[in-house]
C-alpha cells in the first residue's frame, strides 16, 4: 500500500536527537522516502519536505502537498560528494572547488541536470540544483536512503519557510508521512543559490552563504534580484517568485540610510493603523524596541544583528499571524551580509511593498 495512507494514516512527528539521530528511526525514514513517501527534516537553514529526487512520483508529491506550482523548482540534496554524479553532469571545476570550501553548508549550485533526475524536480529546465547540507539529522537521512532527495522547504506554498517542526506541522500535517523533529534551525534563512551554467556565476538567491564570503572564489560572481509573477512558466530557482515567505497579515517594509529617520516612519505608521482600528505587529531588533514603547502594538524581538534577525525572522512572522495581527511594520537591514538575504525575504513577504525613507 501506499506509504501516505499506509502504515502512515495520519502524520507522525518523531523527536530526534541531533547530535545522535536514532538509526532505526534514520532507517525507517529512509524507507519512506525509498518507498515514495514524504518526510520532513531539519536542516541548518530551514526544514525540508523530502522525497526520493529520482522517483517522478514521489516527487510529483511534494508539489500536491504543499500546493506548489509545478513551475517553481525544487533542490536536490546529497549526503557526499560521490553523489554529485548522481544528479548532475560536466559538473565545472569551480563547482568542486566551491564544495571544498562550502560543502557541506548553506551552499547550492545549480548544475547540467542528469538524465536521471525527472524535469518535474527543475521546472522542467536542463538544470539541477543542488545542495549538500551540514545538519547531523539530515545527514543521516540522506545516508539511511541512500538515494537524493528532492526537497524545498517544509510548508505551504508561499507562507514563511519553517524553522521548527511545529512550523511544518502547522501547515502540512496530514499531508506528510514523518516529521523528524530535531529543534530549531540555526541559520533560519535558506541557503544561497549560485548558477554555474552561464558563462558568468550568477546569485539567484541570496541566503545563509554571504555573497562576500563567495567573492573570493568567484571574483566575476553577479547577482541582479528577480521577482517573478506566479504565474511565470518556469522560475529559474526556488525563491525567485516576489510572493513568497509571506504571513497572512500586510507587510510592509521600511528601507532608509538613516535608521533613526526609518524608526520614525514606522512609529508614525504604526499609530495611524492604530488609529483607524488596525491590529499592528512590529518585528524589530533589539536595539529598536524602545522607539515603539507607548504605543499599542505587537512587538517580536529579532535580535541583536543580522545572524539573530535571520534566525528569527520566519519564527518571528508566524508569531504575529498567530496573535493575530492584521499589518506587519518592519525596518529592513542593510543589504550587506546576511542582511541582504534577509532583506531579500522581507521584500518578498511583503509582496514589494517597499517605503523608501530619505
């Protein structure tokens, strides 16, 4: 029988320890995903819905259970190098090199796709993506299935990635075999996508590997932000659409060289919506906090930088739609760093609604 509705009636959510993830639970995982079933796990960016990346099927899955247009891609992961032959081909020289230094991270390449990975995964593209990620559970998945597996991030369609498995149970329980819980996320934004088919390197998401961290190995390295319709026919990477990452409530997000001049904006902002009847949630680091005090809104603290705002970003909006809120004020961080992947996400859930502040 089919491994959804048997032995799996209902989604089981299994508590892993990550320093040592159990090797029969690791071995029954794996099956399911052999078998064609679906199981998420934690990564260091985010949690993944995985299925076997070679099984049409079973990746045909993924799409239906998160309601994912077949038009957005999904990465392939793989647990060593060996692998990589597996999924991709004329794989080019800096492609190894940057797995030497990034591998295994928050670092995916996008590749000449094997014959033997099915179109479905890539958009039907000639082109893979793929990543090696650094997480001690998803390792041992990978191991214990012995096959890729296709995986984008663990939620519904467009809603803000997860970073928990209460996240991912949130949004897909009962669309899911197994849930492996291994806590919290480190990195909390998903990894950085390069494209090395193109006669220049090329970012086509920006994520938890810094651009200036790639540049030494990648000096002609470009990136140009997209921000596709959902209804393009086919997205060159996950992460691409501008809806994306997106909480039920309005955001809106304020950019601006002058923070103090940004901060005020918001506080005005804010009391207007209050004003008119409006509930407000503020995502802030902690440093901005007290700019808001007095007034009768929501505040989520996001941490003190651009690492810890990262974290807590994902986390931090599904706590405001779970308050709920009805508008999300947040100051974006400037664009260096992991700032600019978080900023990336922020321009997404708000759908591009930008306030420029001079």
């Amino acid at each position: 029988m089919h491994p959804m509705t048997d032995p799996f009636p209902a989604t089981l959510i299994a508590r892993v320890d990550r320093a040592t993830p159990d090797p029969e639970l690791m071995a029954l995982a794996g099956q399911i995903i052999r078998q064609g079933g679906l199981v998420a796990f934690p990564t260091e960016t985010v949690y993944g819905l995985g299925a076997n990346a070679l099984d049409a099927a079973a990746v045909a899955r993924i799409f239906q259970a998160k309601e994912r247009p077949a038009s957005d891609p999904v990465i392939v992961h793989i647990h060593s190098l060996a692998q990589l032959d597996e999924v991709a081909v004329d794989v080019p020289p800096v492609a190894f090199t940057l797995a030497e230094q990034f591998w295994a991270g928050a670092l995916t390449l996008v590749l000449p796709r094997h014959p033997a990975v099915p179109p479905g995964i890539s958009a039907g593209r000639a082109t893979v993506a793929v990543r090696m990620p650094a997480h001690p559970v998803a390792q041992a998945l990978l191991q214990a299935a012995g096959v890729p597996i296709g995986a984008p991030s663990a939620n519904r369609f467009s809603r803000p990635s997860p970073t928990s498995a209460a996240h991912v149970m949130a949004d897909l329980n009962g669309r899911v075999d197994v849930v492996l819980d291994g806590g919290s996320t480190d990195i909390g934004i998903e990894s950085t996508i390069v494209d090395l088919t193109g006669p220049v390197p090329q970012v086509l998401r920006p994520g938890g590997i810094p651009l200036e961290a790639l540049r030494p190995l990648l000096p002609a390295l470009a990136y140009r932000p997209q921000y596709l319709p959902d209804d393009v026919a086919s997205a060159p990477a996950p992460g691409t659409l501008l809806k994306h990452y997106s909480p039920q409530a309005d955001v809106l997000v304020f950019q601006g060289s002058d923070p103090l001049r940004v901060l005020e904006a918001m506080h005005q902002t804010a009391d207007k919506y209050v004003a008119e009847g409006h509930s407000v949630g503020i995502l802030a680091q902690d440093s901005d906090a007290l700019h808001f005090r007095g007034l009768e809104v929501q505040i989520v603290l996001c941490g003190r930088d651009e690492a810890a705002f990262a974290t807590h970003l994902f986390a931090g909006l599904r706590t405001l739609d779970a308050v709920p809120v009805q508008k999300i004020l947040v100051r974006a961080p400037q664009p260096v760093g992991l700032g600019l992947a978080v900023q990336d996400r922020l321009i997404r859930a708000a759908e591009g609604h930008i306030i420029q502040v001079r």
